[in-house]
C-alpha cells in the first residue's frame, strides 16, 4: 500500500514537472509557468481600481439598515478581487454564523467555482479569512498540490460593505511553494432582500 502511495506520488510530481506550465487549481485559479492565471474577465476589464477605490471610501447611505445596529459578516456578499487596478474575479461569498465559508464565482464550473472556506472573527471587525482548494495537473486527473486564498476582511460599521486583502499561495503537496504569492485588494457589497 505505502509503495503504491509513494509510486502514485511519484507519477505525480513527475507529471507535474513536465506540465507545471498548465496546472489547474480550483476556484478558477490556473497556474501558468509560475504565475496565476484568472478566467477571461472581459466584463471587468474596463473597471480600474480609482473609480472601484473611490467607491470602497464612499459612505453607505442607506436609511434604517437592517443590519446597522449589528454589523456582522453573516451573509451573503458581492466580492470583488482586484489586482493591478483590474477586477481579476468576483463572486457571491456566504458567510455563516458557524464561521464556515462558501464562495461561488464566476469560472466555469468544471474549474471548481465553488470553494469552501473557514473564518474567526475577533472582537473586533476585522476578520481574518482562510480558503483552502486543490492544484490538480493539466488533465485534472491528480492532486499536486494546494492553493489557498488568505483574505483580512474589514467590515464597516453598519455591516454594509467590506474592504481588505487578499493573498493567494501555491504549494505542492509538502507545503513548498510552487509558484509566487499573489496579492490583491478586496471590495464586498452586502446583498439584502
């Protein structure tokens, strides 16, 4: 049994080595050589990050809020991720109150779109996210490694909006990395009824 696992994980890494430049991890994100690659975002494209930042500064002004006298990330979210200016992904993002995760976005769904994740929310409203998926090869036949998004989420006070960053790291399956970090900024906007 030991001597399949390890000749598995051999076929692996060695497969791996001979097509990293196309690895596929799920929630959408791809490996290409070492650098993330994000589904096509032709709607998103046009939308920079001056007009999305001036929009994270703007105040809510909603009247009689639901949720003004409790902010809470309990919900359901539009969540934006940007990088370089661009809206790279965006998603509909349920947190529960059990602190579990659950993040639907926009790649197709053979390329994993719905991911799962866990939070901890201190006392406070910052909020530190963790979002664990696989890395398969480029025939999404085996696991090789991990991707996981790391999100510190600012929710505002009247439990409308949220800010903050994201990182995603690449690892293989012993925890080395496979490919450089790679960072954003985050953008959530609460649905409601």
């Amino acid at each position: 049994m030991r001597a399949t696992r390890i000749a598995m994980f051999g076929f692996a890494i060695a497969f791996y080595a001979v097509f990293a430049a196309s690895a596929n991890a799920q929630c959408g994100v791809s490996l290409n050589g070492d650098r993330p690659v994000f589904p096509a975002r032709s709607a998103f494209q046009g939308m920079r990050a001056p007009s999305a930042f001036q929009e994270m500064r703007a105040p809510i002004q909603e009247a009689g809020d639901l949720f003004a006298s409790d902010a809470t990330i309990v919900g359901l979210w539009d969540v934006k991720f940007i990088s370089d200016n661009v809206v790279v992904d965006e998603g509909f993002d349920q947190f529960h109150s059990d602190g579990t995760e659950i993040l639907n976005d926009t790649p197709p769904p053979a390329t994993g779109n719905v991911c799962l994740g866990v939070y901890k929310t201190p006392a406070t409203r910052s909020i530190k996210l963790r979002h664990p998926s696989w890395i398969y090869d480029p025939t999404n036949t085996f696991v090789i490694g991990r991707a996981t998004i790391l999100e510190q989420i600012n929710l505002d006070a009247r439990g409308n909006l949220f800010t903050g960053t994201f990182t995603i790291q690449f690892r293989d399956l012993d925890g080395n990395p496979i490919a450089p970090d790679f960072s954003g900024q985050l953008r959530g906007d609460r649905i409601t009824p």
